[in-house]
C-alpha cells in the first residue's frame, strides 16, 4: 500500500541534498568556541549557516540571528529574555488567541509571576482582531506575539499591519514563523518585525536545531546561562551539524519556495474543492489567506482520532485537533478560538503537504476521506 | 541491556474492533435503551437491548468518539449477548478494557463509558418491567 503522508506540520523528512551536505559534519570534532584550526571550521560552519538565515528572511546583517535548539526554546528566549530584560518598561505580555502552546506557556507562566497578560482575540477565519488588538495593548506591553501563519487551520495573518499597530503603543512583536517560513516570502525589515523564530525541521532541516531573528536594538536577556554562545542568549555548545543543516535547508527552500508552493497550492485547491463536496464538510482557517500546503477541515457527527485512525488503514497520514488525540484531552484552542463549538472541534482533520505529495494522490484521498466519513457516520448516533 | 519495543497506541484487539466493529445499529422498539456520554467531551452511546426471559438475545450500539468509544462499545455488546441481565449487570469497564488488551491509560476514564451504556440499558428494561 502507498504510504501518503499529510502531516508536514507535526514532522517532515530531512532533503536527501540535507542529509548529504551535513555527513562530513557528522564525525568532525570540533568546538567552534575552540582556538584550534578545526574549532575554528566548525565555527565557519555555523557563520555560514547564519548567513543562508539571515538570506532567506531578509534580516539586517549576520549579527541578527541566532541558532537555538528549537522553535519552543526560539519562542521561549524571544518571550522570556525581552520581558525580564525590560521590566522597568512594563510588565504586559499579549499574543493571539491562536498562537502556538511554546508561545502561550511561557506568558502564562510569566503571569504567574506577576505580569499582566491578554489574549487578542480572532475572527472565525483565524484572522487577529485589529482593534481588539489595538485595546489591548498599552505602553506597558512588552511583547506582542502573532503567529505569521497557524499550523492548524492554515491562516496567515496581516503581519506588517499588525506590527504598525503594536509599535504605536508596545514595545516589541515577536512572530512565530514555523509553519510560514520557507513556504512564503518573509521580510523582517520591511513587515516590521522584531523577534521571528523559525524551526529547522519545518524547512526540511534536521532536528535538533531552531532560530531566532533579534531586531538590531532589541534588548533581551539570557534565560539560560552557560558558557555565552550565542550573543550569550543560547549557551550551549552549538549542534554544528544541526545548524550546517538548518542553513542548507533555508538556502534550498529559498530558491525553490515559488516553484514548490505554486505545485503544492493546486493540490490544495483541488482537495478543498473536493473534500468541502462531502456532505457537512466544512473548510477550516482563511478560504484564501492560508499557507500553500495546507488543507483543513471539520465534519459534523463524527470524531478526528477515529478519522485519523480510518484514514490510517488507507495509508493517509493526517492530524486532527480533537481532544481525544490530545494529551490534555481539551480540543485545540486553535478550533475554540475560531468560534467552534467543542462538538464541531472535535471532528477536525488537517492535512498538511510537502514534496512527496503529487496531483495523482488527489483521488484516493478525497476517496479515503470519502469512506472514512461514511463509516463513522453509520456508527454515529448523531446522524 | 533492555529491548525497547516499539508499543502501539492500541492493542490489536482494539484496532480489530475498531475496524470490524460488531452488533452496530439500532433495535426497534427496544426492551431497554441507555444513553451515555455527550457529544461536547467527544463521547456519546447509545445502546440497545432485545431481552426474553432476562436473558440478553440482541444488542446493538451507536457511537461517536475516539478509536477507544468504538472498540469498548463493540466489545461490550460481545460480553453482554447471551447473557442473564443480572450478569451483564455485573460487567465493568475494567472487564472491558482487560478483554481489549488493555486501553491507553488517558483513555481509561473519558472513552471507556460502554459498561455504562450497558448498564443503563438494563436499568432501563428493568424499569419498564416493573410498571
């Protein structure tokens, strides 16, 4: 059976190209803080990484960018080292309503501690509230963080319209880019961003690796102090191969972004047009404004761990964000946050797609999706 | 050294009923009928009962949930058909999970509820004997 894999957005395969250019990295030693001739390579290595970064986001200069080991740890530096850093300024943290858990616990944990920190409300689209936004946010506000684009419904936001008003009265925008990098073009300089994290893997990279973009003049402090790696903002001995990686993986998805997402937005197209055909289906995010490779949907009267279990005997690899596949077993705040009723989160799909994925698998997933639906609706005493 | 094995989320007996489930319907006119979840958590089943002389002849079940709320529903209708009410009665949702192999332990409270449709039903048969 062909395997089809739809869920880019939880794991994606390493580029064989990737997997290649970063083999001789793997058996060096080699601590680019050390003085010797091949501590020094190493170090090359991660400058030469930095600068594929700062290339595919069009940041000011190579002293912008710092490597981390994940989005979570880019989000948590971002969030974390700019409100301990600027306290005398205020003690307001803000983000969507449909930002990233890694961006929501650490300003809940903040708040905690003392600071005051508010939801911007969205749009059933996903789309940030501007003036909900634009109440909120005081000369308090340190940080305001708007995903560029959500991993669950696929909704890109207004970035550069939402950094004009969070730079009338804040202070800093943070956005997560993870799901958006790569996949659409991104300019810090020009949308006005000041913190951006990206996510090695989600560009094709290996594991193990993230970055964060820091606005020049930006002020944030360590959260984890070691060794001073890092502009002193990520100690840790760099993950060399990891990074090299990361680099590559930026520079490729540059060069090919128009051509690959151009061939993915059809394949998009095509399966919302076909899946929204089944009875009480319902797409979900932005008709228009939602990343190339992303699809996303809800059926009435039945449940997403059992579709993606159905699904799964077809060979189709999808996710959902009902409660029962979560560890929380609360439905997605992604889904309430857009104005589904529990009920009608529970029954979500997402699919996600990526270079494996041609025009020819179309059919057999909108068929698997097609059954699927069916059976769990005969069970359903909903119906 | 020990062997990591690679564990499924799911026993192949939850996987086989959640794939095959068996006695899915609706009986008319049903000597007992129980009702159990809500659709807002993400479980909610219904169960069906034909009875003759206490003993359970037919049963059958709807269900809207996860692979868990399917399989336990399937399993319980095994368990109970053939059985005296009284004894089916006794089922329990341990019994259920212990003959799928065993359920994920998050699983175990939200999506184990078929014990409890089960048992609905019989009070519900029990209930319209006595009137």
């Amino acid at each position: 059976m062909e395997r089809i894999y739809l869920d880019h957005a939880a794991s994606m395969p390493v580029d064989p190209r990737i997997i290649n250019f970063i083999k001789p990295y793997l058996s060096k030693a080699g601590n680019p803080s050390s003085l010797y001739d091949f501590g020094q390579d190493a170090k090359m290595t991660i400058e030469g990484a930095r600068k594929k970064i700062v290339d595919l986001i069009n940041a000011e200069n190579d002293k912008t960018v710092i490597f981390t080991a994940s989005a979570t740890e880019s989000n948590n530096i971002a969030i974390r080292g700019t409100s301990l850093r600027n306290i005398k300024d205020g003690k307001e943290v803000l983000c969507s309503a449909i930002d990233h858990i890694s961006v929501i616990n650490p300003m809940k944990d903040l708040q905690k501690n003392g600071w005051i920190y508010n939801i911007i409300p969205v749009d059933n689209y996903g789309v940030v509230d501007l003036s909900k936004l634009e109440k909120l946010l005081s000369k308090n506000t340190i940080v305001t963080s708007v995903m560029y684009a959500n991993n669950e419904i696929g909704t890109i936001e207004p970035i550069k319209k939402i950094s004009e008003i969070v730079h009338e009265k804040g202070k800093y925008l943070h956005v997560d880019a993870t799901a958006a990098a790569g996949r659409i073009p991104i300019d810090v300089q020009k949308e006005g961003i000041d913190l951006l994290t990206l996510s090695s893997n989600d560009l094709y990279g290996p594991r193990g690796a993230g970055a964060l973009y820091i606005k020049p003049g930006v002020k944030l402090q360590s959260i984890m102090p070691g060794g001073g790696q890092e502009r002193g903002l990520r100690s840790g001995t760099e993950n060399v191969y990891a990074i090299a990686g990361m680099g590559e993986a930026a520079k490729i998805m540059k060069n090919e972004m128009k051509t690959e997402s151009d061939r993915l937005t059809k394949i998009r197209d095509k399966l919302i047009s076909e899946i929204t055909k089944i009875d009480k289906s319902y797409l979900t995010g932005h008709p228009t404004q939602r990343l190339p490779h992303h699809a996303s949907f809800r059926f009435s009267h039945i449940e997403g761990e059992s579709i993606l279990l159905n699904m799964d005997m077809y060979g189709i690899q999808i996710a959902t964000g009902s409660a029962c596949s979560s560890k929380t077993l609360e439905p997605s705040h992604v889904l309430i946050a857009v104005g589904l009723k529990h009920e009608e989160a529970h029954g979500s799909m997402v699919m996600t797609l990526g270079r494996s994925n041609n025009m020819e698998q179309v059919p057999k997933i909108v068929k698997a999706v097609d059954e699927t639906v069916k059976r769990l609706r005969e069970l359903s005493p909903l119906t | 050294m020990m062997e990591v094995k690679k564990m499924p989320v799911y026993s192949k007996k939850v996987m086989d009923h959640f794939t095959n489930p068996r006695n899915v319907g609706v009986i008319e006119n049903p000597d007992g009928y129980g009702k159990v979840g809500n659709p807002v958590c993400g479980d909610l089943m219904e169960m069906y009962i034909r009875v003759e002389n206490d003993v359970i002849k037919d049963i059958k079940f709807k269900t809207f949930g996860c692979g868990s709320a399917i399989a336990t529903s399937s399993m319980v209708t095994e368990l109970a058909k053939g059985k005296n009410v009284d004894e089916a009665m006794k089922i329990t949702r341990n019994d259920v999970a212990n003959e799928l192999d065993g359920l994920p332990p998050q699983k175990m409270h939200c999506s184990n509820l078929a014990a409890d449709a089960l048992q609905a039903a019989i009070k519900d048969y029990k209930n319209k004997k006595k009137k």
